[in-house]
C-alpha cells in the first residue's frame, strides 16, 4: 500500500482528497499538511510513496517547497493540485520544471470534486506519479539496428527496423503526455532554429496549459514555438503545439498543410490524441514523418504511426526507458516492431536534427 501526504490549506479540500486517496486500496493517506513549511518538516524525517501540494498555501507555497526539496536533495514523487486560471497554468508549468511528476486540475466546485469522473482521473494520476521512474542523467546514445533491448520479463525484446534514407519535405512529429512538458524542454530548446522541418507537438493536457507550455518554451528556443491555431500553415524552423482540449489534424490543400482542429471525443482517454494526429498526415505532401514518442502513461501514438507507416516513409524515434518519467508510450511503440531508433532523452534533439536536416545558406 503506497503511504501518501497531503499538502493542502483548506481541510475542506483536504478532507475531499483525502477521501479519495483511502478509498483506493492501493493508497493509504500517512500524513498531512496545511503548508509547505509543514510539509518540508515531515519530508526531512519520513519517506513517503507520493505528494499531492496544492499551488497556493501560506507561509511557504507549493512552488517553494519544491525549490527547497530541490536544494536539500530531498526525493519526492509529487503531483500539483492546480488551478485553471492562466496564472495557474504559468505556475504548473514552473512546478513540472521543478520535478513535479504530473498534476491534477482542481474541479470548480466541491460537488464536481466528489463526481466519479474526477475521482477515476485523480486516482490513475496518482498511481503513475508513485511507480513512476525517476529518470536517470546518465549519457548513451541510440541503439544500432539490429541490436536488441530487453524490458521487463513480459516483454518481448525490441527490435529495430532498417532505416531507408529518403530525400524531400520532411516533418516532425512528437508524442507525450506524463512528463512531458519536462522532455519537452530538454529537446525543443537544443534544436537548432535552421532545422529544415515543422515540428507538430501533442502533449496530454487540459485547455489552458498548453499556451503556457509553448509561451514558455518560446523564451528558450531558436525555433519559433506556439500553440497551434487553425489555418496556421507550417513552416519549417516553427513547432506548433496543439491545444489542449482539441484534437489537431493536419489538412493538405494546394500544395501546403494547415493546422485544423476537430472536436470527437477523447482517444485512448485523452484529447489532443497523437493518434488522430499522425493518421490526419496520411495524405500530407511530406515525403517522410520522423514520429518521435516521450514519455508518457497508455499507448497513445503507436496506432497513429502504424496507419501512417501504410501510406508514408517513416522513422520513428522512441525514448528510452531509463529516461522517461513513465514508459508507457515509448514501451507501446517499441513492442509494436515499428520504432528505428531508442534513444536516450539527452540525445533526442541530435538525433531529430540528424534525421531532417537543416537549412543551409538561410534557404
């Protein structure tokens, strides 16, 4: 039974949460807090399997927790209890920067708190977040083909595909949900801003983050970042990172492709969903996609690219596992025979270059 604190200003918020921690019988709450500053004392004397911080809490916040955790070297497997507002979102984002594994939105009322929906949600988060990996620093590069990676015991080993080089447009597609804002910050930033493709991005998230996410990720890059609109045409050097809520397709028309957004239901549980993604690049003028799959819970992506793979040249790049804060996703890709490349989240960005290119002489 994996021993939870709960860090939380209001007991009414405490008491909601806490309740549905221990009706799960793989949790048990151990502790609680009202403050950050509370929260460090029990960290500092006790081990625990999670953190559920709220943001906003007197004397020491959920933010400032996390900077003291960091600076103490104190190891905590946390999730953000965050707002919706636009200034929550900005605040999540730093949390996820800081270490936070993933987080939860909080409901706008009590009686949306209580509702099985969000219970299911909050319960599924948790459990990623305290069996998640703490992923390693180490260097290494991406495996040869032909070589072969063993995972855990019911696994079958991966084996790589052959790469075929292939000339002409060329686009990048990336994957990932938990964890990802944080992958997505060792990547982006270490392309270079003359790569010679657009980059796509579908992150799990929530509308209202996902601007943010790319606001923030266009201060440190070279490429130009935004969240994706429709009609937005892409341009090599530019990523484009769908909104969260909505699912992003890609629609070819007169020779160029445009960003159009639909509104089915969730895919494999989320929405923006990777799959509607890659299988919208079917029919798109790009000679080869380098799909590229994070770190991330469920198999989202892997079906996309298996379409995709029937009527486009792809190389797939997935990430490896000691990497990755949950490898769902990446495992998902890897068991299914269609990945090129497992490569190690430090090197990602080397190897995305390498596969499209860049633009010489500023053409």
């Amino acid at each position: 039974m994996k021993k939870i604190l709960v860090v939380d200003d209001s007991a009414l918020m405490r008491r909601v949460v806490c309740d549905i921690i221990n009706s799960d019988g793989r949790f048990r709450v151990e502790d609680t807090a009202t403050n950050g500053e509370e929260a460090l004392k029990l960290l500092q004397k006790n081990t625990y399997d999670g953190v559920v911080l709220d943001v906003n809490m007197p004397r020491m916040s959920g933010i400032e927790l996390l900077r003291e955790l960091n600076k103490q070297k104190i190891s905590a497997r946390v999730v953000m209890n965050s707002s919706t507002t636009r200034e929550g979102a900005k605040i999540t984002l730093e949390a996820l920067e800081l270490g936070a594994i993933d987080f939860i939105h909080k409901p706008l009322s009590i009686m949306d708190a209580k509702a099985d929906k969000f219970r299911r949600r909050f319960l599924n988060i948790l459990w990623e977040a305290v069996t998640a990996n703490l992923p390693s620093t180490r260097r290494g590069g991406s495996l040869l083909v032909g070589q072969y990676k063993f995972r855990r015991a019911e696994d079958k080993p991966i084996v790589l595909r052959n790469s075929q080089p292939v000339t002409g447009r060329k686009l990048v597609a990336i994957a990932c949900s938990t964890g990802g804002p944080r992958a997505l910050q060792q990547v982006i930033p270490k392309l270079p801003g003359n790569l010679d493709a657009p980059v796509l991005v579908v992150q799990h998230m929530p509308s209202g983050f996902t601007e943010s996410l790319a606001e923030r990720l266009n201060t440190i890059s070279e490429l130009s970042v935004k969240e994706a609109e429709p009609g937005d045409k892409l341009l090599t050097g530019h990523v484009y990172i769908a909104k969260g809520g909505t699912h992003l397709k890609v629609r070819k028309g007169r020779g160029e492709s445009r960003i159009e957004f639909s509104d089915e239901a969730p895919r494999e549980g989320v929405k923006p969903c990777a799959n509607y993604m890659y299988e919208s690049l079917m029919d798109s003028e790009f000679d080869q996609i380098v799909c590229v799959v994070l770190t991330g819970m469920g198999a989202d992506g892997t079906e996309g690219i298996m379409n995709l793979s029937k009527k486009k040249q792809i190389h797939v790049l997935a990430q490896e596992q000691s990497t990755c804060a949950v490898y769902g996703m990446p495992r998902a890709v890897s068991m299914s025979g269609l990945v090129n490349q497992v490569v190690a989240l430090e090197d990602m960005a080397q190897q995305i270059t390498k596969n499209v290119g860049v633009r010489r002489n500023g053409c």
